[in-house]
C-alpha cells in the first residue's frame, strides 16, 4: 500500500482513521495552541523581574501618590515568556513564507540590521546628550541623508517623519510653506490626487485644510494627462501621485505631468510607496519631483513589526529645500552639528516650517536602513529593483491566462488582477484569498486599488525565489482551478486550517470591546 | 548579493516566460529622459563583515548611556529592559509580520494589541487606549486635534509645564491645520500657572503634562474642574509612563484625553526613536479617538477571537474624511511595553517607580548639599531641576569631559529665554547606583568651583 511506510505506519491522515471534527480537552491541536488573555494567567504574589524595595530615602511626591491598585497581572518569567511564544505561533511571517502583500513590500529582513540597531553606540544614546558625545549617531544619519538624496536624485531631505503618512505630512507641509512665501496661500486650496492613491493622500491634503480633487484615470491604470490639464489653475497647491503607481504601473506621462503641474505654479508630491521597483535605475529628481517620502520599512527593509514603527524621510527639490523642519544634521570640517532652533536655522539659510516630532526622528529604523544599504550597494539596490520587477512580471505572465489582469503589461513591482475571472464562479476575491491561508499564503492585497473590481494586487518583492514564486503560482492556478469545481466550501468557508476561521468584524464595530474588564470590580478582589 | 536569491539562469528563464529579451524592455514605461544606464555614484555591495565594522566604527564614536554615570531624561529615560523582552520582539512571527489586516493569521498581533490596550486604560486610569501612536508629542498633536472635533472648537491652551518639543509639535499643527493656540510661559518648580483663566467658552482643551517638563508633579484636578465647566477637555501629558506606578493617575483627576510617551517600557534609548506613543480616553469619545483599535469578536466556530475594528474613522476607508491621515502604529515597541509591563505585574511596576523616586530624592538631596546649586522642586517623580550658579550648558559639557552625562540643560530646548539659563534638569531612575550618584556629586562639586 502506497500509503503506509516501511514500519506499517499509515502516512496519510484519512488512513489513520483520524478526522477534522475531532476535538481535544485542552482547545490545543498539537502544536496549536490556545492561549488567554495575560490577564486571564494572574497568580496573585507571582512575579517576573526581582526588584529590592528602596530603603533610607525621604520621599517628595507630595500628595500625589497613587492610591487604587492597577490590577495588573502577576506573572513568573517562564509564564511570560511562554505566553508570548504562544501568541506569536498565530502570526503569518515573510520569514515563514511569502507575503505578496501589493504595495506593502514584504521583503526579507536581514538581521545584519537588527544586530547593527543594538549596538549600545546607536541604541542605547539618549536624543539629548551633549553633541560632542553623539558624533556618530550624527555621523550615521548624515550618511543615510546622503544615501537617500543620491538615490533619489534630489538635493534635501527631512529625516524625522515617523511613518509614511507622517512624511506625507511633512512633504505636504514643506509646500504649503513655499506657496505661503510667495504669498499665494490664500489662493491656492486645492490638492489634486488621482483615484488609484493611498487613502493616506487625500487625508493627509485635507488634514491641511486643503479640497481634495479626484483626478480620473486614462482607462489603462494611469493618469489622464488631459484631464490632469484640465484640473489645473491657479488655486491648485499640489497633485500628489504615487509612482510606481497603486496599479503596478509607471507613469508614463511623468515628466510631462510634472511641467503641467510646475506651469500651473503647484508642487509636485510624489507617495514614494512604491520606489522598491525603480531604486537604483530611476531618480525621482529626474522626474520633476518636489516632495518624496521613502518608506524604510518598505523599499529598505526595516522590519513591519507587526503594524509599525516605520519611519518616512521626505526627499526636497531645491525650491523645498529651504523649508525642511527642525532639526537636522550639518556637517562642518569633520564635526557634526545638530540644527535644533529657528536662530541656528536661520544662520544656516534655511526657514524650516517648523517641527514633526520630538527628537530627531526613528534613529533605530536609521540605522538598519543604512546597513540594509551598504550590503547591497549601488550594483545591489539596482539588482533590488531589477528582481522585485522580474519577479512580478513572471508572475503577470504566469497567470494572466488565467486570472482576469487588469491592464496590459509590463508591470514593475507589483501585478494587478481584478476579479472577473471570478465571475460566475460564486467565489469572491475574498474567499480566493482566504483560500490561499489554507495554502500557507498570506493574501496579496485585496479591493485595493479602487479603480478596478475586486483587486488582487501581488507584489512578490526580489526576495522571492524562482522555485519559490512557481510554487505559488501553481497555487493559484490550482485554486483558479477549483472556482470552477462543485468545491465551494474551499471558499466560502476558508481559512479552514489557521489558527481562527472568519472572525465577525461586524459584531466588532457594532458593540466595541476594546479591553479585557476583570469579571469582579478590583475593589471587591482586595 | 547574499539576500536576492534569482540566479542568472533564473532570470534567462523567467524572462523567456515573460517574452522579453531583457529587463530593461520590462522598463520600458519609463521616460527616456529619466533612465540611467550606469551606478549611482555610491559605494557598491559589501559583504556582513564589512558593513559590521563600518557600523561598528560610527557606533563606537558616541558615548553609549550604559558606559557612564548618566541622568539624562526630558522626555526619554533609561531603564533596564529584561533580556526576554529583546529576545520575544525579534521572533520572526512579531518582527517581520505587517499590520493584522487579515486576524485569521495574526491574532499574535492582534492578541498583544488588545492587551496593550488594557493595560494603557489602567495605567493612565483612564477607559478606552488606542493600539499606539508614534510617539509621545505626535500623540499630543493628535490630541489636540481630538479635542477639537470634540468640542467643534478651534482653540487650545498649552500649560507651560508641556516638554517644549511636544509643544513644537501642536504648534507646528495649528498652524497648518488652522487652529489658535494659547502658550503658557515656562513655569518653574513652585511657582504657580494660572492657567484656568485662560479657559474661555471658546477653547477646545487645556494641555498639562505631569510630571511637568521640569520635573514637578501637579494636581490637575482643579484645572479639569475649571475646563469642564466651559466645555473644554483636559489633555493630560505623561513623558515618563513609570510615574504612574507610584503617582495618582490623570484619569483619577479628571483628565478626558491622557497622552504619553511608553517608551520607558520595554524599549531603549535608540537616540529619540522608535518610541511609543500612548493614548487614552473616555469610552464617550471612543468614534473620535485617532489611530488603530483593536476589538475582541468571535470567529466562524464560535472561539474568541480579535480584529482591528472602528475603522471607519480611518485614512483607508475614509480617505478625505478620516480622524487622521495616520496610518501606523508602533507595533513592536509597544509589544516591548507589553512584555515588559506583564514580566513587572502590579508588584515589579509599582516597587520600579518607587525606586525611581528613592533614587531621584537621594541625589537629589546630595546635589542640593553642593556649593551654588540648588533643588528647585516640591514634589518630583524621577527627575527635578536645579538652579547653577552659572549656565547649565556649560556645566553639562564639562561634566561630559569628567565621564558623566549629568542631564539636559533647559535651554537646549527653550530658546532665548534667559532665566532658564542656569537650569539643569535631571533624571534618575533605577540604573543608578550609590556609585553613580557619588561620581556625580563629585564631579559636579568640582565643575562647580571651576566655573564658580
């Protein structure tokens, strides 16, 4: 019998006479477990650090002390530790198996970086020792400045913005500030944004007061250069646009759509998202850019930690440069110089707009950007966009007979499907994704972009490699396949082998449970 | 290039399937104009050795905190992290996993966030928490902002006890986001701030940050007395979230929004970044709280499960309409705050902050025994100021020379302000030792005779 091994052992679960129904005491399946809330493993007097309590002091703290219990749990070590080991066997990892997330960029991460982010040297500086005992820490954002602006082609950057969205606000503020010193900040109220963008653009413009205006796309995922043109006036502060865009795409028009939108007297924003594709082989400098942030979790691989954090550099053309916020870094003959104040910018010919954050922005995301960096250099980031684009690209060519893709290609970095090979399938583009967790894939990026129907956007990343990107492709011809078979179930009620099946996000929103409540008032317990 | 796994023959391969003669055709979208053939001009690939010592030079050129006596604080503190904290974040399931946007393969994440989120609201004492924002002041920003659409009023009032970057940060947001704001003068240990008359029928909310920018512990109940009967909110400000372990909650004094920075918790100094941004609220303001949420639901076979929830208040669905444009969160540093929060329980974190006072009030008590200086405050948490008789920058910098990082001199980050001149501020949590504190006094005796 095929099915049993040379020992007699059946090898096949149906053959062990075992079945999917079967449950076990604990809630556990081998190594699934079940774990509950921190809260739910308190044992009263159990603790995880040993602290002596403080003798021979007076105490100052006035009136102010403290006088309810927390009601934190007590946990031992080992309990602490086995809780969050537990919990992280829930998560889907790019460092246990493809993440082809469209536009998030879910590439390896080195742990060269992670290693190099603790020397005690970067790690353990505070933002506000003396400058003469930072020079390194200086050193090293310089250095990355100096990196991003080659790369990018343009002449500034403002390193503090935490995130992207963060960076959007700053790009944004920068040209709000320069229209404002030419005196027209009255006049110009209007952002222009194409209606494939990240939803951050448009809340980012209207965070700044501005009116959000929908460009339509041209039918094939790009902007419309006329209807661009057409939108243009004199009351348009910026458009933003993300390229590579939200469709996979490079603009083509580009350069054109920068002289449009430099002749109607606006800036020019671009979501640096997608610059994995290009970096290394196109400068956004040389495509009439004024304002880019770069995403370091993204195109250079600081880890995505679960949601953050990240951190969102933005790039300046000459005529936003003088206004990049405090603070930032000079050098002068060796020596380092923080810019902390309006009097030291002043002297320096600069007029920031003002300031991000406290401190000098996400040092421990610096510092693994500027490593991921070195090791591949500039032959190595140029290979980075070349492979990200290969690999999307065979994926597109892989699966375009079969799966509807939306637009004619080549696509860079990411490949764009809508859902009408769906059609008359009864399967939706979420259970397809669903689907695909049963497989051992995390989902591509589903309904996004807007302009086309039930989007699967796959953006595999130059991590990816061949043998493993065919398998995936056989994967989803595989599940193509079966749309089309009496299987249904596979669909509608996937994810059948993760952790939790469909969880009801209605009943989430619809009566919010947003904290765990002891089951007795904490008084009552004392 | 050891992290990029396509081979040559891969490539001849993949792009036979593609039926393109070479990668450049798959750029061909891209404007002549802009296409570069060669390098950029930047040092080429190098092997994890190289990289390693390179770094390693940089790194070695600042003075890292744990090689000297060091008291420095303002708005970040140095604490001792357990091992198991790094050790549990750099898991590959936590590290390299995005945001849950699919629960049925992240509920690692979205299990913590929802305990994050507990244990933010019995901190802070306060109802509801966020999944975190980026950062103490980009919190304070945003809590302005709350207060505004709360209220429908366009002005703010900030205490002049708020860390004066944290009120770059809202300064720098009226200004672009149209709303007036009032600014309180610094205000020293002892004196008094009348900011309850400020409040008028017309302001959105009062900012107070305790312990206050110099280290001052304040009673807020007054001023969220005063705000409340105008209409206003009460945002209250807490940089160093260990105070709460031993200091009465702005939730126990009548704060609406409570805003601090987590980074005590669980993460290092890292030179002013990542941190954790902590932000709470009353469940009545719940719809116009910014940032991520995390909710408990049940999944297809009845088991408890968590999702991001509430998120028709953001960017993504609501694009021009969102709360915020924010987009992110700072999920593995507060997964650190959330680790090393249960490794303290309510026993760890309570005694933690009672030995960051002890310390704080023995040096303090020995600083204020040396010629020319001087304790400004009444009650204190972990850090206080000292009035020189000479600038404190100066004095800084010659203690550096000495081998001690002795705190932040108030007009690094108030400027042009001359009565704050002679201001040191000074941190002291549990790191520091009765040896710390005796090189300190030492040093700072001697500094002082030298510029005395």
């Amino acid at each position: 019998m095929s099915g049993m091994n040379k020992q007699g052992r059946p090898t096949s679960f149906a053959e062990s006479g075992g079945g999917a129904e079967r449950t076990t005491f604990t809630g556990n399946k081998g190594l699934e477990l079940e774990e509950p809330l921190i809260f739910e493993r308190d044992t009263k007097g159990a603790c995880g650090v040993d602290l002596d309590e403080p003798e021979g002091y007076q105490p100052k703290i006035g009136k102010f002390e403290r006088k309810n219990r927390i009601g934190l749990p007590g946990l031992s070590e080992p309990e602490v530790v086995r809780h969050f080991v537990r919990l992280s066997s829930k998560n889907y990892s790019i460092d246990a198996g493809l993440y082809p997330l469209g536009s998030c960029t879910m590439k390896h991460n080195p742990r060269l970086n992670e290693k190099m982010a603790r020397l005690p040297g970067f790690g353990d500086v505070h933002p506000l020792q003396p400058e003469q005992t930072v020079q390194g820490a200086m050193e090293l954002i310089d250095t990355l400045a100096h990196w991003l602006k080659t790369l990018t082609g343009l002449p500034a950057v403002a390193m503090s913005p935490k995130a992207g969205a963060h960076g959007e606000l700053c790009g944004m503020m920068a040209i709000r500030a320069a229209i404002e010193a030419k005196g027209e900040g009255e006049q110009r109220r209007r952002v222009l944004v194409p209606e494939s963008a990240h939803g951050t653009n448009p809340a980012t413009a209207a965070l700044l007061g501005y009116k959000v205006d929908t460009i339509k796309g041209d039918g094939n995922g790009r902007v419309d250069l006329e209807a661009l043109r057409e939108k243009l006036g004199p009351d348009v502060a910026a458009i933003m646009l993300t390229n590579p865009n939200t469709c996979g795409l490079f603009e083509r028009d580009i350069i054109d759509i920068a002289k449009a939108v430099h002749e109607a007297g606006a800036y020019f924003y671009c979501d640096g998202a997608n610059f994995n594709a290009i970096v290394g082989r196109v400068r956004p400098g040389d495509l009439g850019v004024d304002a880019m942030h770069i995403n370091l979790h993204k195109t250079f691989s600081t880890p995505h930690g679960g949601g953050g954090p990240g951190a969102g550099p933005v790039v300046f053309s000459e005529a936003l440069a003088p206004f990049v916020p405090l603070p930032y870094v000079v050098q002068k003959d060796g020596v380092y110089d923080l810019i902390e104040t309006e009097d030291e910018a002043e002297a320096d010919g600069t007029s920031p707009f003002g300031r991000m954050t406290a401190f000098h922005g996400q040092m421990g995301m610096f510092v693994r950007a500027l490593a991921y960096m070195m090791s591949h250099g500039s032959d190595g980031l140029r290979q980075v966009a070349e492979d990200s684009v290969l690999n999307a690209n065979y994926v597109l060519a892989s699966l375009k007979d079969v799966m509807s893709a939306s637009y004619e290609g080549p696509c860079m970095h990411e490949a764009l499907f809508d859902d009408r090979f769906l059609k008359g399938t009864g399967v939706e583009t979420l259970d397809f994704a669903k689907a695909m967790i049963d497989e051992g894939y995390h989902p591509m990026t589903m309904y996004f972009p807007l302009v086309v129907h039930g989007a699967l956007l796959i953006e595999p990343t130059e991590t990816e490699s061949k043998q493993g990107i065919d398998l995936f492709i056989a994967t989803l011809r595989d599940l193509v396949a079966a749309t089309k078979s009496n299987d249904k179930e596979r669909f509608s009620g996937a994810p059948h082998f993760a952790p939790r099946g469909r969880l009801d996000e209605t009943a989430a929103a619809r009566k919010p449970i947003l904290r765990w409540q002891p089951e007795m008032p904490a008084q009552a317990a004392d | 290039m050891r992290y990029l796994p396509l081979t040559d023959t891969d490539r001849q391969e993949m792009l036979g399937v593609i039926g393109a003669k070479s990668v450049d055709e798959l750029f061909r979208d891209v404007p002549e104009a802009a296409r570069r053939d060669g390098l950029v001009d930047l040092p080429k690939r190098q092997g994890e050795l190289e990289v390693e010592r390179a770094l390693s030079r940089m790194a070695a050129k600042n003075v890292a905190a744990g090689d000297v006596p060091f008291f420095v604080g303002a708005g970040a503190y140095r604490h001792h992290v357990p091992a198991s904290v790094d050790h549990l974040i750099q898991r590959s399931e936590f590290l390299t996993s995005y945001t849950p946007y699919q629960p049925e393969v992240t509920q690692g994440t979205l299990q913590y966030l929802f305990e994050f989120q507990t244990q933010v609201a019995m901190l802070t004492g306060m109802e509801v928490a966020n999944a975190s924002m980026y950062d103490g002041s980009t919190a304070c920003g945003e809590a302005v902002l709350m207060a505004n659409r709360v209220t429908k009023r366009k002005k703010a009032v900030l205490s002049g006890t708020l860390h004066p970057q944290y009120a770059g940060v809202v300064h720098n947001l009226a200004e672009f986001a149209d709303f007036a704001l009032e600014t309180m003068p610094p205000v020293l240990p002892g004196a008094a701030e009348d900011i309850v008359s400020r409040i008028t029928d017309e302001t959105s909310c009062v900012v107070v940050q305790t312990p206050g920018f110099f280290g001052e512990l304040a009673d807020l109940t007054p001023i969220a007395e005063a705000a409340h009967a105008k209409g206003a909110l009460l945002v209250a400000v807490v940089p160093e979230i260990v105070s709460l372990g031993l200091v009465t909650p702005p939730g126990d004094m009548g704060a609406d929004i409570v805003v601090g920075e987590g980074q005590s918790i669980g993460n290092g100094l890292n030179f002013g970044g990542p941190y954790v941004g902590l932000f709470a609220t009353r469940q009545k303001y719940l719809r116009q709280m910014p940032g991520r949420l995390c909710g408990e639901t049940l999944d297809s076979d009845g088991k408890r499960g968590f999702v991001l929830t509430l998120s028709t208040r953001e960017q993504h669905i609501r694009r021009e309409k969102a709360t915020s444009n924010i987009c992110t969160n700072s999920g593995l540093c507060c997964l650190a705050f959330t680790i090393h929060l249960s490794l303290l329980g309510e026993e760890g974190y309570t005694r933690l902050a009672r030995i960051n006072h002890a310390n704080a009030a023995k040096l303090a008590e020995k600083l204020d025994a040396i010629e020319g200086v001087d304790v400004l405050n009444d009650a204190f948490f972990n850090e206080f100021t000292l009035r020189l008789q000479a600038p404190a920058k100066k004095v800084v910098d010659a203690l550096a020379e000495k081998g001690v990082l002795g705190g932040v001199p108030a007009s690094r980050l108030i400027h042009g302000d001359p009565s704050v001149e002679n201001l040191l501020i000074v941190a002291s949590t549990e790191i520091n030792t009765d040896a710390d504190r005796d090189a300190y006094a030492q040093a700072l005796a001697e500094t002082m005779k030298e510029v005395l």
